[in-house]
C-alpha cells in the first residue's frame, strides 16, 4: 500500500499515549504518557516517511551488525 501500516500503528500508540498525559489525575501523574507518546510519534512519522526504504535496508543491516559480532567474537 502507498501509506504504510506500520507507520500508522505506531502514530495510533503515540497518540494513545498522548491521551493518558492529558489525563486529569489528582492521586497519580500520568506526565509519563508523554515521553513514549514523543518516542512512538517520531517513530511513526518516520517510517511514513521512509517505510518502503526501511522495509529494504532492514534485512541487510541485520546482516552487517551480525558479521560484525561474529568477527569481534572470532578475534578473542
């Protein structure tokens, strides 16, 4: 699809997050909604933005940062 899911999901856990900020609480703080609500939010615009470019350099920087622990390990 040209708008992706997971860009979506992630703006939709933000926002929810955002909400439980916004909540009107005498007894507890809810101010923590908003430190996951910014982190869900910039990552949700961010994959948006640049979903299907993701979705390729993934799987390959997988693949590198694993060689690399490998060859790290294979030196001691």
């Amino acid at each position: 699809s040209i708008i992706s899911d997971e860009g979506i999901f992630f703006l939709g856990l933000g926002i929810t997050f955002a909400l439980v900020g916004l909540l009107p609480a005498k007894q507890y703080r809810t101010q923590w909604g908003y430190i996951p609500a910014a982190v869900l939010i910039i990552l949700g615009l961010i994959q948006l933005s640049v979903g299907t470019f993701l979705i390729n350099l993934w799987p390959i920087a997988l693949i590198i940062i694993g060689g690399y622990i490998i060859f790290k390990n294979w030196k001691k």
